[in-house]
C-alpha cells in the first residue's frame, strides 16, 4: 500500500497555500492536549504535501495521524491564508479508506445499519410523546436519545410548556457522520427518515443536534425533505419563557452549530432573556475551543476526548466563574459531563433543558 | 476461582448485575465484575455521585461507559455512599486494569449487612449464572 492518495486540484491547492505558519496550533484541541506537531493541522498538511509528492508513502501511520482531528474548524477560521485543513482531513480519510485502510468506523457503520445508531443499541427510549401529524417534528439524534435522555426529556417538557404542536418519529440515524470518518452516508437510513417525517406533514423540522442539523441542511441526500430545517435554538429564540436565574451563566458555542452553521446569535438570545448575569468566555463564538467530541475523535480516541473536554471545562471555569454552563449540543453536553471533575461545581446544561427545570422551580414555588 | 475464563476472586460476593461486593469493617466496598469489564470494553467514564446518597440493592445510582458501551452501576447492597473511588475521574480504566483492587468503585455503609445473603458465593450457583450470561451476551 505505498500508492500517493489521489489529490483533486481543490485539495492540492489548499495543502500548497499552507504557509506553515503554525497559527492553527493555538486553536487546536488536540495539539493543546498532545503538544505533538502532528496532530494540528499544519503538521498533517505537512505530512500530505508529503504524501502528495512521493515522498512519504500512505501507511497506517499516516491513517491514524489523519483520525486524530475533531473537525472543529478553529485552524480554519484563524489560518492566514485561508486554508480549511479539515475539508482536505476528511477527503484524505475517504481516500484511505478506498485504499484499503478500513478504520474502526467501518464496524460503527455496520452498526448504523443494523441497529439504526451509531451505538449498537438495540431498544430505542421512547420519551411518550405523540406521534403522527403536526406542525412541527422534532428529530433527536442518536447522542441525545441513546447518551443524554434524560436533557431530552426536559426539551420536550419545554416545548409542551410552550404550546409547541410538535411531533416525533421512530427516528433511525441521520449517518452524516460516516461522511466524515471516512466513509459515506447510508441511503437506505436517510431515506427511511424522510419518509418517516414527510408522514408527519410537519412544516418545520426541528433538530436538538447541530450535526443533525447540519446533515440535514446540507447533505444532498436530504434535498428533497420538503421542510424548513430549524436548529432548536433558531426554533425558540422568538419565545418568551417567564423564567430567570440570578446565577452566573455561561455559554460554550458547539462546533457544528457555530463555526460550522454559523448559529451564534440565536442562543445568546434565548439566554439573555433568562440570565441577566451572562458572561462569555475568552475565547467564544467563532473562536470557541472545541470540547472535543466531533470529527469521530470520542469515538476512535475516547480519553483523549474527554480530556481535551476536561480542558475547555477549566477555561470556560477560570475565564468566566460561571455557576451555569450551558450550550445546545448533546455531544457537547455528554463530554463536559463526563469530563466534569467533583471538585468543579459548575453545572451543565443544554439550554432548553435548563429553562425546563427553571419552568419547574417557578410552578414548584408558585404551588407552595 | 476461575469460572468460564473470567476471574472471580473467593471471599467475595457477586450480584447478578455483575457488580462484586466485600466487607471492609463496617463498610461494603463494591466494584465491576471481570467477565463485565472485559465485555465492556475500556471503560472512559464512571458517575461518582456525592457522597452521602442513600442507595438501595439492586438499583440503579449511576453510570458507567466505555468507548462503546453506556450502562447502569446498580448498589449491592442499600444504605449510604460513603467514599469514592476519585481515582476513576481521571482514571476509569483502573476497572479493566485492576476491576477487583485500584478499580473499586463505591464504599457503601450498609443498613443491614444481612442483605449480603441475597448475593452469590457459591461457585456452582455462580457458574451456571455465569453460563446463562454468556449464552445472552457472548464472552470476550
């Protein structure tokens, strides 16, 4: 296996514009936690212009080096020269795969298959909630059904308090994210998805996951949805909730909600709304750090994931002093929870699920 | 004792939620199984509640998950949760590493240590136990 990986003119452009000036090396989560040169992405640029040339041959080295990369997007948006390593990462990944460089992703795409998620579970949680028509779906994602159920369950308790006519299906995984590991989406499930939402005559699609969002929104095997894609922070930034908090609240911005759909605005709405004493972090928005569950990063590296979370949490912690971290990522949210140390006394929420519970202190106290 | 390929130390006692308990004292130590540790793979994350939660045996309190896997850790025995092991934090695959020493999980202080009786020791009862599990899960 010692054939050069092909390169399009598009990604042989992007390596060459590189100027390996090694900004992206501030950003980086994963050079941040390693301090290894090749996992940022100026060192895996450097490692396919290499490639490219003839002059390193594709090993199973070079396969793994390309894994390790959470898709964040940061070096992308403070690279000087415009360069999106993580668009090259991915196609270099499928490239790999087509030469025989399976990864442990080809076994989670037989799972996607048989199961319907991408964590082989066999019994789907089902919150009770109506099925058949309505105006609005809600598509939960497998972090948020098979990993964080109960931050689910307080979403839909917040949207039922709210008066949302909304729907849910017996939802199967959206697979965009085998595009991104290496492999491609599978038809057969996005194809069953939207027959299971169009049955539902919803003119909307609300989504709790940014990367179902994403996929949704962009994948061309959703074009023909027939519905308005909403993330759930779109969805509810027009609503008032009648609730407040007086602790200090934070926000850490998702990946795939942020840099990548370029949803900023709409949470800090929602969250102004209900925590006068909001603070952001240092480093927020387009220049968030990743938490680093994205990019198939938790799944093939796990520790490293939870550390690199472990990471963002005691930025966000020392920056801020926040009493409440919220964001709207179950994938977010399921990696700071797990990377959360005792002594931090921080809690974490999605903000949906946050105002749920602050809806029930408020009837709580209101019937005492 | 070895049962089926999976080590399953003596002077222990074991539930069927594949958790093991051992008296230290006045306190119950409790931790994962082998045969468990071994189907779950590496283990990534144990929730260490707060200590002073009242548990019951044979309920769930909290989670446990490796890098493919997310399960309930159900008490052996009820009463209070008195320490952790905040080892874990950092650390979960001390359970695959050491499931029966460095990777205990939770100290309870039992209501009544006469529940331990509802728990397996008899190797005989264990095996067979053991084999249905198998049967149902497979074996790693």
């Amino acid at each position: 296996m010692t054939n050069p990986l092909q390169f399009d003119e598009k990604r042989r452009k992007a390596i060459t514009q590189c100027s390996r000036c090694g900004f992206c090396r501030a950003v980086c989560p994963i050079f941040d936690l390693t301090k290894r040169p090749i996992t940022n992405a100026r060192g895996k640029m450097i490692l396919m212009k290499e490639v490219m040339e003839g002059k390193l041959p594709v090993t199973e080295g070079v396969a793994q080096a390309l894994l390790r990369c959470t898709t964040c997007m940061n070096c992308t948006t403070n690279c000087p020269s415009g360069v999106d390593p993580q668009e090259v990462i991915k196609a270099a990944r499928k490239d790999m795969v087509g030469m025989g460089f399976d990864n442990l992703f080809k076994k989670m795409g037989e799972v996607v298959e048989k199961y319907g998620n991408i964590y082989g579970e066999p019994e789907r949680y089902d919150w009770g909630h109506k099925k058949g028509t309505a105006p609005h779906v809600l598509f939960v994602g497998c972090v948020g059904t098979y990993r964080e159920e109960e931050s689910v369950e307080e979403t839909i308790r917040l949207l039922d308090l709210m008066k949302v006519d909304f729907t849910m299906i017996d939802e199967v995984c959206c697979s965009g994210v085998m595009e991104d590991v290496g492999y491609k989406i599978k038809e057969e499930l996005a194809q069953r998805n939207i027959q299971e939402l169009q049955k539902t005559s919803a003119k909307t699609l609300i989504t709790t996951c940014p990367y179902c969002f994403r996929v949704f929104k962009e994948h061309p095997s959703y074009k023909n949805l027939g519905m308005e894609v909403k993330h759930i922070t779109q969805f509810l930034k027009d609503f008032n909730f009648g609730v407040k908090t007086n602790k200090k609240v934070t926000y850490h911005d998702p990946c795939d909600l942020g840099r990548h759909a370029g949803i900023y605005d709409e949470p800090r709405e929602i969250i102004r709304k209900i925590a006068p004493n909001f603070v952001e972090p240092r480093r927020t928005r387009e220049n968030a750090m990743c938490c680093g569950s994205g990019g198939g990063l938790r799944g093939s590296f796990p520790e490293d994931s939870i550390e690199i979370s472990r990471n963002r949490l005691s930025q966000i912690i020392e920056e801020t002093g926040a009493e409440i971290l919220l964001t709207e990522c179950p994938s977010c949210l399921h990696n700071f929870r797990n990377a959360k140390l005792r002594k931090q006394k921080i809690e974490i929420y999605n903000i949906t699920e946050f105002i749920a519970q602050l809806l029930q202190e408020k009837e709580k106290k209101e019937a005492a | 004792m070895n049962i089926e390929g999976y080590e399953f130390p003596e002077g222990l006692y074991y539930d069927k939620n594949h958790f093991w308990a051992r008296v230290e004292g006045d306190l119950v130590v409790m931790g994962m199984n082998d045969y468990a540790q071994k189907m779950a793979g590496s283990i990534v994350y144990v929730g260490l509640p707060p200590e002073g939660k009242k548990l019951v045996q044979g309920k769930s309190f909290t989670k446990i998950e490796s890098g493919k896997w997310l399960g309930k850790v159900f008490s052996v025995i009820s009463g209070e949760l008195v320490a952790v092991n905040e080892d874990l934090e950092k650390k979960a695959k001390l359970i695959n590493e050491d499931c029966y020493g460095k990777g205990w999980m939770f100290k309870i202080k039992p209501d009544n240590m006469d529940e331990l009786k509802n728990l397996m020791t008899d190797p005989a009862v264990m095996q067979e136990w053991l084999k249905t599990e198998i049967a149902e899960h497979g074996k790693k």
